[in-house]
C-alpha cells in the first residue's frame, strides 16, 4: 500500500513538474548552479550564488532556488550548503543556457569597488566559453584610445576576468589613484609599467614602483 501512495505521489509530482517551463534567467541559473557542483564536488552557499550570478541580494537567489525547486529540478535541505540536483535540464533548453549574466559597470567613482551596487548599469548574458567558471567576470565601458591599436576603441564594452595579480604583456584594468584605467602591463626588475597600445602618441606610458592595484584581466571586446 505504502509503495502504491508513494507511486502515486511520484507521478503526481513529476506531472506537475514538466508544466513548469524554466524562464531563460532561470536556466541561465541552474547552468551555473550545475556547472559550480560538478567542479567542486559540493553545493556552493547563496553567497557564492549571489557572487557567481550578480545578484544584488540574498533573495533574488532564493526566489531563483524557490522556482526550481517547485518545478523539481532541486531539492533544499538544512545547512549552508543544502543543495541536491534532482535532474538536468532540457537537452532542448541546453542551448539557452550557456551563458551566464555579468554585471556592465559604468563610470567608476573615486575610491568605490567596481562591483558596488549603485556602480551596475545592467547585466549581460555573456557564454560560459567566455566567461569561464570559476572566476567572476565583469564588462567595463571604456573610454579614449590608448588601446586603440590592441582594438579597444572609445565606447566598447570589455569583458574583464576579476583577479588581483597578472603577467607581463597582458591588457589589465588598473587602479592608481582610486581612477581606473586599461593598459598593457610590463613587469620589470625595479619598476612595473602601464603602456598605451596607441596610435596616438599623446598617450603616454606610467611608470610605477608602488601603490597601485590589478582589478582584472582584458578577455576581449564584446
């Protein structure tokens, strides 16, 4: 009797489950969220979703958790990290779901973070080829043309890999003096420089021995 009621619950709930059609946010979502367990072997917490999705707050994650688990593709349990997959995606909803959304960043005020909330324009659906977990990524738009002839024009939108450290002869966004700026960055013994890569020759290289900091890494113009 017990395995017939649990038959029936069984049916019931897989019916209902396949008349819930994901949105392409909410596939977007579980991608990243399948992708992140698959590499560390382990849920990640809403923290790391919020970070890894651009979420502005707990919440948007736990409304995106909510939808799935509704529509059976999860299950939550107790714990930070209490997350179970209960079955992939679509193969016909796969080709939507390789992307994930990155925040566009605008102009940087003085001295605040790059990823500060009221420094987010938008979001971007960026690939996952692109995009490559597990680092966080964002889109800054640039301005001038010092980097003109490593084709990065005035107005394009750049996606950036966030990290703090790089090597010499990678585009990098740097900050000096709380101003943001891209340029080509050349390690040497006593000095480090920044180099226009320009076919204006009013842009000039900066020379630095101390005080500046790596945002993150030129992957190239969208």
């Amino acid at each position: 009797m017990l395995d017939n009621v649990g038959t029936f619950v069984y049916n019931y709930v897989y019916m209902n489950m396949k008349a819930i059609k994901l949105s392409e946010r909410q596939i977007r979502f579980l991608s990243a969220l399948t992708l992140y367990m698959r590499r560390e072997k382990r849920p990640p917490t809403i923290r790391e979703l919020q970070e890894i999705m651009g979420l502005k707050s707990p919440r948007g994650v736990s409304q995106y958790l909510g939808v799935l688990e509704e529509a059976g593709y999860i299950k939550r349990g107790k714990g930070a990290r209490n997350i179970q997959i209960l079955k992939s995606i679509p193969s016909a909803e796969i080709g939507r779901a390789e992307t994930v959304e990155v925040p566009i960043v605008g102009d940087i005020a003085c001295g605040s973070p790059f990823l500060a909330e009221e420094n987010i324009e938008d979001y971007s659906s960026v690939s996952i080829k692109l995009a490559k977990p597990p680092y966080h990524y964002f889109i800054l738009r640039t301005k001038g043309n010092s980097m003109d002839k490593a084709g990065i024009n005035d107005g394009d939108m750049v996606l950036i890999r966030q990290q703090p450290v790089a090597e010499s002869g990678q585009d990098v966004v740097a900050l000096i003096n709380d101003e943001a700026t891209i340029k080509r960055l050349n390690k040497f013994e006593k000095h480090i420089s920044l180099e226009p890569v320009s076919s204006d020759k009013n842009n000039r290289r900066i020379i630095l021995e101390h005080d500046f900091q790596i945002q993150g890494v030129v992957v190239r113009t969208l």
